[in-house]
C-alpha cells in the first residue's frame, strides 16, 4: 500500500518516511508485511523506534504505542 509520495527507494529501503506511512496509514496486510521484514531483518527495529518516537508523546497515537512496545519487547529478547 502506498500512500505518500515515496518514490521506488522509500518503498524498497523502508526508509523512516516509509515505516511512518506504514505505520500511520497502513491496514493489517500492511502491518503483517512490516512484521515479516522486522522477522528478517531486526535491525528495522530501531528503525521503528526510531519512527515511533517522535509520536509516543502523544497517548492517543495507539499505533506508534503498539509498535514501539512490538520493537522494545522483540529487541530486548
């Protein structure tokens, strides 16, 4: 699913724009493929934390809460 304007590198690289689209606008199919990528690669997990705290301020932003708890649980194992 692609939202913003992220040109073919954003998408592939999962740049911090990306992750945040996916975050933000993304529906379960979105997430479940985001998952898969942290499986392979869990250095997205920082990346993800990365994203998520610039929004954790705020208590209603349930999403990035989600998937900042998902990157410190998965990263302290």
């Amino acid at each position: 699913m692609i939202h913003r304007h992220l040109n073919a590198d954003h998408r592939k690289q999962l740049s911090l724009a990306a992750i945040d689209d996916l975050i933000a606008r993304g529906k379960r199919k979105d997430w479940e493929k985001l998952r898969l990528v942290v499986l392979r690669r869990p250095v997205m997990l920082k990346k993800i934390q990365q994203v998520c705290r610039a929004h954790i301020t705020d208590p209603y932003a349930q999403r990035y809460h989600f998937w900042m708890n998902y990157a410190k649980t998965h990263l302290a194992a």
